[in-house]
C-alpha cells in the first residue's frame, strides 16, 4: 500500500538507499544486511561517526518507496492501520482491567527493551493512580536484564513456560513478542502457544523483517520455524486473532547490531502505539492514525533534537574512546527509567564491540524494588549483576581513577541536589565527567551544577510525552561508545546466517565455509562428525565464550591458511576491517571492481 499522505516530515529523510534494490544482498535478510550509507565508517572520525548514524536512524522514518520491491514501512497505510487495531486491543483491557494483563517478551536487547517498556508504562499508570497492567518476560530471566545472558532466546519451551506462569489466572492477556530480525525462537514459541489459546491470549509479532525472510530453519525444540508461525498469525490478523507488525527501517549502521536501530525502532513503534491507547482512552474515544501521527511526529523531533548535538556526541565519544585506550573505564549514571537505559547500553557494549563487562557500565540511581519480577535473581551475584546506587557507591566511587569517565544521564525535574551531591563526589577522583540533560520547554539547570560540567549535553523535548509521569523519548541519546577497534557482534540468532560472509567474500562453497566457521569456533580441537552433527545451540554456547569468530574464519577461508595462522594476521591489523583488506589485495584472489566497499559494512 502507498505510504499515507497525511504526515508532513519533520526531517529531511534520505532518498530510498541502495539497500532498497532488489539484488542487494539478496539473500541476507534487511536486519542483517550491510548499510551503504556505513562502508566507511571505521575509517571515519568520530563527528563523522555521529552524522552517519544519524543518517542510519534517518531510515526509521523513510515513507514507502515506488521502486521494487516496495517494503512495508512505518509511515505505510497498513503498518499504521494494525498499530490503531492493536491500540484499540490494549484499550480494551485498559476499560476492564481486571483479569487483563499485558505482557512484553523478548530475548537479548529486546528483552531489555520490553522491561524498560514495562517499567516505564506501570510507572505512568501508578502516576494516574491506576493499576499496573504490564509486565515483561526476558529469555533467561531478570539475571539478563542487567547481565549478557546469549542464547537463552534459542529455547521455545522455555519462553513457554515463562509467558504460562506470568499468565496464570488471567482472563485476557496480550502478548507482544519483540524479534527484532524475526528469528528469536523464545519468541516464537509464545506466538505458537497463543494462536493455540485465543481464547485468553492476542498475539502481537514485532520485528523489522518481512516475514519471507524471518528464519526458516528448524527450531530444537519446537515443531515449528520462525517463518511459519509469521504466516500462521498473517492469516489470523484477518480476523484480529493475531497481529504482525514488521516495517522495514533498513540496515543497521554495524551490521547486524539489532541492538542499534533495531532498538530504537522497537521503542518507537511500541511506545507510540501504547501512547496512543492511553492517550486516547482516557478521552474516552478510540485511537486513530491522526494520534499515532502526532507521536511519531514527536519521535522525529527527538531525532532532529538529538543529532543537532553531533559536536558534543562527538566529543563525549571521543573522551570515552580515550579512556577505553587508556585502560580506563566509563561509567553511565542514569536516574529513574534513565537508570534503566544507562544500564542496557553498558550490557549491549559486551557482544555489540567485544567489551569486557567493565569497559562499560551502568548504574540506577533511585529505587529499583518493584521494577524485576525476581528481585533475587539478582541479589549477591557478584560484580557483573551490580547496578545500584549502593553499588556505584560502595564499588565503583572508591575506585575511580583519573583515567576513567561519568557521564551522568538526568532529568530536570528529578532530585538536583543529589545530582550535584554526585557529581562533586565523582569530581574529586575525576575530570572526566560529561552530562546528558532532559528537560522540557522553559525549565533550566541551576548555576551551580551547570558550572561542575566541562560539557553538556542539554536535550529539551516537546510537552508531548509529559503530560504523564514517566520519561518516554530517550531513544538516541546512548550512542557515544563506539569502540577504538571495531568488533564482530555475536548475535546468536544468526547463527546459520553468518556462513554467508565467508562464502560471499572468500568465493567458496557454503560447505566449506560453515567448515572453517566451525573450525574458529572449536580451536583447538579438530573437528569430529559428532561435533559436526551438534545442535547449533551447542555451537552457539561454545562461540559465546570466544572473540573474533567470523573474522578468524574469515581470513582463514582468504589465505586458505590455518586457525592459528588467522589469528596471526588479525593480530597484526589495526582493526578487522584492515586485515580483510590485506586479505582481499593478496594474490589470487576474486575481487569485484571495488571490493573494500563491497565487503567493509559487512565486517564493520
């Protein structure tokens, strides 16, 4: 359907993008695709970083094109006409609370991202004196919201037997399964288990895939693809039994890192719907596109808003970058739902660039009790698990060193005075200290915290989203950490995606290619027929524990060398990007006319 011609853009958005053709990359799916808009990015400075991330986030809001083929996209008329059918869903269990319930469920970063979604909606709703209708469900339990926890998403059974106790005892439950490349198999097993039980639960897929490409291979312990249960709720939306909510929002900036764009897409798209029922149900009217289109309009502000600051993100990521090269830490300190976002953005760092659990932390300021499902999970867990501010003051103050960087996430209404409490303290162990300020039309920060600041970042949003309690359009603030060495992500749904960029850049049969990739993954040991015929979820728990997979399998398919041999030429590259190159010049080898371009967003 043609995109609806009733929103005028805020933002100058890109054209449609190379990504678009039919022929590119044909057989990676959206998600997982190089972005063209990126190939250079780990040659560029960090202003130039900044301003092509920007343009990445741009493609969020990118109307439907003409061309071939025409995706789906979030301003297309069918997009919006489900997010007004699902409002209208939650809407009717805002009307009779009792018995109701709505649940967000993902694994990995869209785990995380359900529980902020979560937090920050029951916070509006105890702000309106109602109550609290939501709750999430992540892959591996409360331990992975603040904790890397890869692979838990693999187990269908398991998200199964999460989503029945959460949903014991009630009447009507709508379920939101956030799969960002339509993959997770913790997601689909609870989209199965729904169209199975109508009778109590709605389903609601999202992702950013079309469905012909969501993961078609065999889940372990499910009878099912991910592919399959898609199509399965695409014939039940007929009769509002099921909804799927997939618009494309391009290729992410780091290949693959769903974490990124991804991210940011699925709050977008869910916080505007649920904005919407609430918005409008408290008028006691139904939700509409007129509504839906006013929120987004506001989401493209906070785009604009946010990348106008480009020479202070960069500067920020430059003094955080400095640290890392240092030896240094960087620790993000956020208030209330900030907290939250500060203390996904430190876990995301783990598989996003290869970082120790250390390199980039964050901490919640302010009380966090009703916020985990299992609270205990995450009680005397050790270092990895800690994330309060007891354990920023108790842990991390003591220990900070010159070397290090805070950066200090807050609003204007929240406690100022303990904000410059903090602040003085951090000073006396640091200079290194940076501040991401929220605040909205007419409210300032006072002199004397102003002044403890070298920099700051100050960020004023519309009213829109301030008409309730709550922090809801914080969405690009967290992009500053980009690391001085690119590294693979290991998302370890792409499992059987990533023997793909061996074989498209080293030329070799697929066999051969998922060969070397097991090769890298179990070095030392040779390869035997039963490591051959492992599940892949053995395969996957084995690549968590390792660095630099692809890369080294990569550049052992290139130099037709050895494992060991690899790893030597990795190690002597600046960045992975550098040793592919060397790889792709050597002689013998196939190249296209400008292989560098053709091959460094996919490496990035």
């Amino acid at each position: 359907m043609p995109a609806t011609k009733r929103f005028q853009h805020v933002i100058e958005t890109p054209e449609p993008g190379k990504w678009e053709l039919s022929g590119y990359e044909a057989a990676v799916p959206i998600t997982e695709k190089s972005n063209p808009l990126t190939q250079d990015l780990d040659k560029a400075d960090a202003e130039k970083i900044v301003q092509l991330l920007g343009q990445c986030d741009a493609e969020i809001f990118q109307e439907e094109g003409q061309g071939m083929p025409t995706y789906q996209r979030l301003y297309s008329e069918s997009i919006l006409t489900t997010m007004v059918q699902v409002a209208g869903k939650v809407q009717e269990i805002l009307k009779e609370p009792d018995g109701g319930l709505v649940v967000l469920s993902g694994g990995g970063t869209s785990g995380r991202m359900a529980f902020l979604l979560s937090v920050s909606f029951n916070q509006l709703m105890k702000g309106l004196r109602q109550k609290p209708l939501y709750t999430y469900l992540i892959a591996g339990g409360d331990r992975s919201v603040v904790a890397s926890s890869e692979g838990t998403e693999d187990s269908a059974l398991h998200g199964i037997e999460l989503l029945k106790k959460v949903a014991a005892g009630k009447k009507k439950v709508i379920v939101i399964g956030i799969s960002v490349g339509l993959s997770a198999p913790f997601v689909a097993g609870q989209m199965d288990y729904c169209m199975d039980n109508t009778a109590v639960f709605l389903p609601v897929l999202v992702g950013f895939n079309p469905v012909s490409m969501a993961r078609n291979d065999p889940i372990e312990d499910w009878s099912s693809t991910f592919q399959q249960v898609a199509e399965r709720m695409q014939k039940m939306q007929e009769k509002q039994k099921a909804f799927v909510l997939n618009p494309a929002v391009g290729p992410e900036g780091l290949s693959g890192s769903s974490r990124m764009k991804g991210g940011s897409a699925t709050k977008i798209l869910l916080e505007t719907l649920l904005l919407a029922a609430h918005k409008t149900v408290d008028r006691g009217i139904e939700a509409s596109q007129r509504c839906l289109l006013e929120i987004l309009r506001t989401f493209e502000r906070a785009h604009q808003v946010t990348y106008s600051q480009r020479p202070k993100i960069a500067t920020l990521m430059k003094q955080v970058s400095t640290s890392l090269e240092r030896k240094g830490r960087a620790y993000l300190v956020g208030w209330q739902t900030l907290g939250i976002i500060a203390i996904m953005d430190g876990v995301e760092c783990i598989h996003t660039f290869g970082a120790d659990f250390r390199d980039i932390r964050g901490f919640l300021i302010g009380d966090h009790s009703d916020m985990f499902n299992e609270k205990a999970e995450l009680s005397n867990q050790g270092p990895q698990f800690s994330f309060s501010q007891e354990d920023f003051l108790t842990s991390i103050l003591p220990t900070l060193t010159e070397i290090d960087t805070v950066v200090f996430i807050f609003t204007l209404d929240d406690n100022l005075t303990e904000v410059q409490t903090l602040v003085e303290q951090v000073k006396e162990k640091t200079t290194n200290i940076q501040a991401l300020a929220h605040s909205t039309v007419g409210q300032s920060l006072p002199t004397p915290l102003k002044k403890l600041f070298p920099s700051i970042i100050s960020i004023t949003w519309p009213l829109l989203f301030f008409e309730y309690e709550g922090n809801f359009i914080q969405v690009w603030g967290m992009r500053w950490q980009y690391p001085h060495r690119s590294q693979f992500p290991w998302p370890s749904s792409l499992i059987l995606v990533l023997p793909l960029l061996p074989q498209r850049f080293s030329g070799q049969s697929k066999a051969r290619c998922i060969e070397s990739l097991l090769q890298a993954i179990h070095f030392p040991q040779p390869l035997s027929d039963d490591i051959r015929a492992a599940p892949i979820s053995c395969h996957v728990r084995l690549a968590h524990e390792k660095d630099q997979v692809i890369p080294v399998a990569l550049l052992s398919l290139l130099f037709r060398c050895s494992i060991t041999e690899a790893q030597a030429h990795l190690a002597a590259a600046p960045s992975v990007c550098e040793a592919v190159r060397r790889a792709l010049a050597g002689p013998g080898q196939k190249r296209s006319a400008d292989p560098v371009k053709t091959l460094e967003p996919a490496v990035q």
